[in-house]
C-alpha cells in the first residue's frame, strides 16, 4: 500500500485562496530559479560546515551533485504546481546515500544534512516573499504554504534516500559477516595462512586472551531473525565483563558464536555478571568455554563452548548460562552422546534416588552439597538447614541407595548429571 504523501500546513486546493497562493509560490519560484548558483553554493555550505560526517573530500562531488538535484527538482515543482505523487527519486541523491552506506555514514547524518539543507533554501524563499507587494495577511499564509510544502518535500525525500542508505547498510554488513565468518572457520580449521590479515579484516586480534561463547535464543520462532538482538547481547556482555573486544558471527538466525578479547587478563568471565545481564533477555542462552590464549585457545575455547551448549540443549532445566569451567560440566558434555545409556547409568548408580519426585530431589541436593563440602555443618550452613537434618538426610539417602559410598566417584558424578541435565534422566 502507497504511504500518503503528508501536506502540513499548505493551503487546501479547493480553499478561496488557492489560485492566489498557487500564483505566489510560482513566483516565489521563478525568483529563486534565477539564483539557483547562489541557493547551490549556499546549501552546499550550511551541510557542509554543520556536518562533519559528510566531509570526505572523496564524495564531495557526489554531494554537490545530490544537492543540485534537489534544487532543481524543488523549483521545478514550485513553479509549475507539480503534486509529490507525480516526481520521481532524484537518482544523484539516492546513489549518494547508497555511497554513504558504504563508507559506514550513518543514517543520521543524512537525515541531519536535509534539514539543514532544507532550512537554507526555506530562509532563502521567505526573503524572497519578503520582497512581495502582498498584504500581511496573504503573505503570512503564503509563508505557512511554503513551510508546510518543503516539510513535505523532506519527509518524501528523506524516506526515499534512508531506504536506499538501510538498503546498502545491511548488504554492506552482510558482505562483512560473510567474510568475517569465512576467516573465522579458516582459522577454526587451523587452515594455512588463515592467520594472515585476520585482525586487519576483522577487527579481531587472535594475539590475545579469549573467551568464545554460543549465544542463541531459546524456543526462536525460525521465520524470525535475532541476528540483531544476538550481536547487541554480545556488546553489552562484553561491556559487563570488562572485554576489551568481540567478534561476532551468526550461525543462523537464532545463533551466534562470539569471542570476548581479554588483552592480558587470563580469567574466566565472570558468569554471575553474564546471569545479570540475561535477567533482562528472558529468551537468550549463553555458553561459555574457558579462557584461551592465542589462535589455539581461540580454537580451544569455541570447542569448549560448543560443548557447553551440547549440554545445555539436552538439559531440561531452562538454566540460561552454562559454562565449561563449571563443576562437572566439562564431563558430562562427554556422556551425552548417548542419552539414553546415560539415564541408564544413572539409574543403575542413584536406584530410587534417580526418582522424580520432590523427595528425591531434596535427597539427591543433600547429598551431592555433602559430598562436595565434605561435612554436615558446612552442608546445612550452605542449604540453610539444621546439621541433624543434613545428617537425616544424607543417611536417608543412602539407605535408599542400599550400597554406601563405596563407588563415591560414581555416585558423585550421577548427581552431577541431574543437577546439570534435569528431569531428563529421571525414571517415573
């Protein structure tokens, strides 16, 4: 559907008064049409002088050439009564804006440098209806009828070269992805030469600490594309941690890798400030590998990431960070190759307490904290529980078990599991 065309303060076609302010304006234009150098080298200063952006010396010509066009066209109009519906795009002025795409000028600039340039050639008319012989009253409307046209002349323009600047922007950022992520794999794959010019064409150094990551958004509707929200998540995970730089490379619409320059800090991030920060994406997911230095840490770190996720797509826990470096995390992700040989085990080694009901759980958390900890007070302190009831507990728990803790490794790492997988290796 054909957006309409707004006409704010010009004078109605039908009103008494719209030959007369019809005439003046074609005068107004007339006038104009014999300054048009003038109103040219004019209009070209006021952007010029008030936008740095539009300052490559490279476009100005463009420039020029983009405000010719639209002088030209604009008087055309005034003076022989042409409606908005009826011009075509000037073609200099949107082959300027697809150039300013291309050398990364943001939109904003272009919009600022209409209004700018607009608002000369709008106090350059009202001279000219200054000089007049009208009465106050018809020149007042008059100077309304001007303001309201060329506010409508910006808005059609201004729609027309910010769809051509969106337009390339997002080829511009598509080429860049591809090339991005065709580096990023090379490297991965430990190529040869697949070092050479990657923080040139990047942006990214590989000569540093790194910390990869899979960041995706749970349960994505797939006709939907998150490239955007992933690639903003990524910066303000950066920011939180204190990450000097990010890579960013969209897998598909919902998934992303992401590496987090650390310079000399050899750390892992901190997963309490990416868990802030995801209280504000209830829908996004975070993996996170260990920190790795160099190409082969880059390299390290992505595997260890992708692991982490493996594991957090198998878990029924709806758990929104999952990091290698975890307790047992790093095992695990090993066993899931096959899940149903792992609920097995698990249920061989835990007997009822691999059971899914309340009370299994609360048994199953005793004794894996017990079990880690070392003791009943440091179990209750950390649970908030009452050292004879962690001792009721545990003792419970064993008896359900039958056989002790003489296969403490296995009992160990079978709770593990669930905590870290959930309810999908439980019997029912």
């Amino acid at each position: 559907m054909t957006e309409q065309v707004p006409h704010r303060r010009t004078v109605p076609p039908d009103s008494p008064e719209a030959a007369e302010i019809a005439r003046l304006t074609a005068l107004v234009g007339e006038r104009l049409q014999r300054r048009f150098d003038d109103l040219n080298a004019s209009m070209n200063e006021a952007i010029e002088e008030a936008i740095v952006d539009l300052g490559d010396p490279d476009l100005t010509d463009m420039l020029h050439a983009s405000v010719e066009g639209n002088i030209a066209t604009i008087l055309h109009m005034l003076r022989h009564d042409i409606p908005l519906e009826r011009v075509q795009p000037i073609t200099a002025a949107t082959e300027y804006a697809i150039r300013l795409a291309q050398r990364g000028v943001p939109g904003t600039s272009l919009r600022r440098a209409y209004h700018f340039g607009s608002d000369d050639l709008l106090g350059q008319a009202f001279e000219e209806v200054r000089q007049i012989d009208v009465d106050p009253d018809t020149r007042l409307r008059l100077l309304h009828h001007l303001a309201g046209w060329m506010h409508s002349y910006v808005d059609w323009i201004t729609r027309i070269v910010l769809d051509a600047h969106e337009g390339e922007r997002r080829q511009v950022e598509e080429r860049s992805a591809s090339i991005a992520a065709t580096l990023v794999r090379r490297v991965l794959e430990d190529s040869t030469g697949a070092h050479h010019d990657f923080a040139e064409r990047t942006g990214y150094r590989l000569d540093q600490h790194h910390v990869a990551a899979v960041v995706w958004m749970a349960g994505a509707n797939p006709a939907v594309d998150h490239t955007d929200a992933l690639k903003s998540l990524a910066g303000e995970l950066g920011s939180a941690t204190g990450s000097s730089a990010a890579l960013f490379t969209a897998v598909d619409r919902s998934t992303a890798w992401v590496w987090w320059g650390r310079n000399g800090d050899a750390s892992p991030l901190a997963a309490d400030v990416v868990e802030l920060v995801l209280t504000r994406h209830e829908q996004a997911r975070v993996a996170l590998g260990q920190t790795g230095r160099g190409a082969a840490g880059f390299r390290t770190s992505h595997r260890q990431a992708g692991a982490a996720r493996d594991l957090a797509r198998a878990a029924s826990t709806g758990q929104q960070v999952t990091a290698h470096g975890d307790r047992a995390v790093a095992v695990v992700a090993m066993l899931l190759h096959d899940m149903h040989d792992l609920a097995g085990w698990v249920g061989d080694v835990l007997g009822p307490l691999a059971a899914d009901t309340d009370n299994a759980a609360r048994l199953r958390e005793t004794l894996l904290t017990f079990l880690v900890s070392g003791s009943y007070q440091a179990t209750g302190e950390r649970l908030m529980l009452h050292r004879n009831t962690v001792k009721y507990r545990v003792d419970r728990a064993l008896e359900l078990r039958s056989r002790g803790l003489e296969d403490r490794l296995d009992v160990e790492l079978a709770l593990e599991s669930v905590r870290l997988l959930g309810d999908v290796l439980l019997s029912r």
